[in-house]
C-alpha cells in the first residue's frame, strides 16, 4: 500500500455496514498487515516522521560521530610504549653521574669561594686594628716629649710662662703633623659648619654675623671640621 493510498483509506469515513465477528477479524488482520507493510515502505524510502524505534541508537550514535571534531594526529607522538634498551640505560646513567660529579664540584668550589671571602674579611679587619695600633703609637711617641717639658716647667722655680707656651707650641706642632689645623674666626664671617654661636653681641664696629671674640679654638682634622670654635657673633 502506498503513502497516497494510505491517506486517503484513513480520510475515508467509516462504513456502517453490519458484519460477522469472522469478517471483522479477517479485516482487522487487513489492516494490520497493510500498516506494517506501510511502516516498512517508509522506512526504506526514507520519509521523515516516522522513526522505528529499534533505530533511535544508531542513528544517534551516527549524528553524536558527526558532531565529534576530529583531531588530527600530531607526528612525532608515537602510540605504541616508549621502549628503553640497556644501552640506552647505561648512557643515561653516565651523564647522570656525570651531572652529579659537576654538581660536587660547584658546590665544592662555593664553598671555597666563601671561605676565602671569610677570610679575607677577617684579614682587613686585622689590618685596620694594626693600623690604628700604629697611628695610636705614633702619636704618643710625639706627645711624650711635650708631657717631658711640661713636668720640667712644673718642677723649675720662678715664672714658668715661658716654659709652658714653648710647650704647648711643641704640642701644636706634633698634632699639625697628624694634620690639626687650628681656627682663625675673629673677623670672619660666621659659618655654622665650623662655628657654635654662645651669644650675640650688638656691635657698631663689625657687620652683622661676625664673629667678634673666640671664646675656644676650634679645629680641622685632615680637613673635616673636628670641633667647632666657640664664638661671639655681632648682632
């Protein structure tokens, strides 16, 4: 039976007609066999809405394939277990223990290196206390003589002006050497730097900031301010 045939059986209506429960069966087996046959008609050619149901699996499994991207197979990548030789065992295990025997001697050369910056650190420390050691012994050696003159002027008897200003000259002289250089301030202009302001002083002989009295010297020790002379400045 035909789709067309089919439609048009089922637009028909019904007959009325009295019949035999034989016939009526021997009918209804009819229809029956036409239905399947119909079935079996739609499926070959393909019509849609009608879908067996013992071909839902497959075909779903066909359109899931269809929606699957395939990935293509990247070369170089092998499949099949990577398959390690004993050769290919020995070698690595060499430039392992080769890798190891580099990584000793790193290790064993930081440790030198570290060693010789400990000790070279140790050694400058050494040589700067020798070295104020020296200086320090310098120094004494050339304020002896001064301490010398001082105790003979304490010991002479009558004026011993003379005696104690020739000594400290000779004081003087041994801390130039060492590079003190005293402050001359009076008259100069006052410079925070060197100077320490006690007091100021209305003054009509001096311009304002000068210094007008020394009140202590002060001094340069190789250049760098050591103590600040204190002065009076005109205000």
């Amino acid at each position: 039976m035909s789709s067309e045939e089919r439609r048009r059986r089922e637009e028909e209506p019904p007959r009325e007609t009295p019949r035999g429960d034989e016939e009526t069966q021997k009918e209804q087996q009819n229809v029956g066999e036409q239905e399947v046959e119909y079935l079996s008609e739609t499926v070959e050619a393909g019509e849609p809405g009608v879908v067996p149901e013992a071909a839902d699996e497959d075909l779903l499994a066909e359109s899931s394939d269809d929606l699957v991207e395939e990935v293509p197979f990247e070369e170089g990548i092998s499949e099949e277990p990577l398959e390690i030789t004993q050769d290919e065992l020995s070698v690595l295990a060499d430039e392992l223990e080769l890798a190891r025997r580099e990584r000793d001697e790193y290790l064993d050369s930081m440790r030198r290196m570290k060693a010789e910056i400990e000790n070279s650190r140790k050694r400058q420390e050494r040589e700067r206390a020798r070295t104020v050691q020296l200086a320090s012994e310098k120094l004494v050696r050339e304020l002896l003589p001064v301490v010398d003159n001082l105790e003979r002027a304490l010991e002479a008897e009558g004026d011993i002006h003379e005696g104690v200003r020739a000594t400290r000259d000779q004081l003087l002289a041994a801390l130039e050497r060492e590079g003190l250089v005293p402050l001359v301030s009076d008259g100069e202009s006052f410079d925070p730097a060197v100077h320490e302001a006690v007091m100021g002083q209305p003054s009509d002989e001096h311009e304002e900031d000068t210094v007008i009295q020394t009140l202590e010297r002060g001094y340069i020790l190789n250049g760098r301010p050591i103590r600040p002379a204190k002065v009076i400045v005109a205000k």
